[in-house]
C-alpha cells in the first residue's frame, strides 16, 4: 500500500534572480512500513522534500499523492487535518513548548480531536509508558535531558497514530549514546508497522534504513 508518493516534484523558493530552486524533478513512492532514509549534503534539498512530505510546504511543480489524494488540491482545512491525523514530525530541537509539562505537550496534538478526556488521558499516559518517561510527566521540557526531550517528541508524534512519522535530523542534537537509543525506539515502532522517514547526514543512521534516498543539489535519487 502506497502511503505518500511524489511524482517530478519540483521546488523554487523566491522570485526571478533572487530565486533558489531547492528540489526538481524527485520521484519517491513511501509505502506502508517502509523506513527511508533520506541523505545528502547540507542544503542539497533534504529539509524542503520532508517539509512538502509533512503538508508545511506546498511545491511549485509536480503531484503530491498523500493515501491516494492529490495534496495539491487540498483546502487549507484538508491540510491542517493531514498535519494533525495522517503526518507527525519529529525534530532535531524537539519543538516543544518549554512552557507545557510533559504531559501537556504530548496532549497538545489531541485537543482538537473529538475524542473524550477519558480517552485521549489514556493515550498520553499509554505513550508515556511506551517511552519511558511516564516519571516525568509533571517536569517542563527545559528540566528534562536532550535524550529525554526527544522521546517526549516521539511520544506526541505517536499519540494521534499517525499513517506517516517524518523526523528531520532527530539525532542531530544528541550525543552518540542517546542518538542510537532514540533510533532504536524508531526501528521498533517500525517493527510495529509504523511508516518511518528520517532526514539525517549520520551514515549510521542512514545504513541502519531500509531504504535510502539520496539528495544533491535538489536532484534526487534511490541509493541501491
Ligand atoms: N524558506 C526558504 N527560502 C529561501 N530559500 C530556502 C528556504 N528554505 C530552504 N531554502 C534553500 O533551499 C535549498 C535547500 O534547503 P534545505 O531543504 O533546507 O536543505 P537541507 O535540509 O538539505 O540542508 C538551500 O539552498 C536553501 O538555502
Ligand atoms: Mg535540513
């Protein structure tokens, strides 16, 4: 089953001279329970292909299939829907609100839906427990460790059972140790058939993906 697919999508930020073409002509099909990896150099593209994977940036040429419908077309409400239920991202500085417990950040993405109280409490307290870091639901993001910090990320990328996880650099601010234990809990939530793509310039991280896409200067291509 094919969850995302991108046919010769193209990407040009800005006008005329001042303009930058960030992505052309990449073709990538993400099926269910697949792991991509997503390599190249700095500022080869990497960021802006996971960015319209994730429905925060729109391309400027090519078709976007998200479960079989065209993104291009899509209402600004369809979009926030597929942001909010089929698209979670992680990210190499965690995005989380220093302001919020633990607990409060990984209940954000569920206050919109219309679930009870009882039934979205049971879905953080699960996924704290699945992370971990159920001890730490009181304690606000800046009183917690970076290695921590993530797997709260994760936990809040998990509790709307997303079809897609999009993590962009999620080892980058980690040190090696904690890095490989927050790959670990992304292989075995994609051992649980959670569709999986990692931006990251860690060869490690890349080798350990299923499957490999390779960037440069905006071109794209399946790295055998
Ligand atoms: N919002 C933006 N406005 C203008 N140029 C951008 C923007 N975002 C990225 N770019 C440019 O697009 C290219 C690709 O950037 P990016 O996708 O962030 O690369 P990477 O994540 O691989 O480092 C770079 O030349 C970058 O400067
Ligand atoms: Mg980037």
């Amino acid at each position: 089953m094919v969850v995302a697919e991108l046919k010769n999508i193209g990407k040009i930020y800005g006008k005329g001279e001042a303009s930058t073409e960030a992505l052309r002509g990449i073709e990538l099909k993400i099926e269910k329970g697949d792991f991509w990896a997503i390599i190249g150099p700095s500022g080869s593209g990497k960021s802006t292909l996971l960015n319209i994977l994730g429905c925060i940036d729109i391309p400027t040429s090519g078709e976007y299939f998200l479960n079989g419908q065209l993104v291009n077309k899509f209402t600004n409400s369809q979009l926030s829907a597929a942001r909010n239920e089929t698209i979670s991202f992680i990210f190499q500085y965690f995005a989380l609100l220093n302001e919020y417990t633990v607990y409060e950040n990984i209940m954000l993405p569920l206050n919109c839906r219309k679930i009870s109280v009882r039934e979205k409490k049971q879905l953080v307290n699960y996924y704290m427990k699945r992370l971990g870091i159920e001890g730490l639901s009181k304690k606000k993001p800046t009183q917690i460790s970076g290695g921590q910090q993530q797997r709260v990320a994760i936990a809040r990328a998990l509790v709307t059972k997303p079809d897609i996880i999009l993590a962009d650099e999620p080892t980058g601010a980690l040190d090696r140790k904690t890095g490989e234990e927050v790959m670990k809990i992304l292989h075995e939530i994609n051992a649980e058939g959670k569709t999986i793509v990692v931006v990251t310039h860690d060869m490690e991280v890349a080798k350990a993906a299923k499957k490999q896409f390779y960037i440069e200067d905006g071109d794209g291509r399946i790295k055998e």
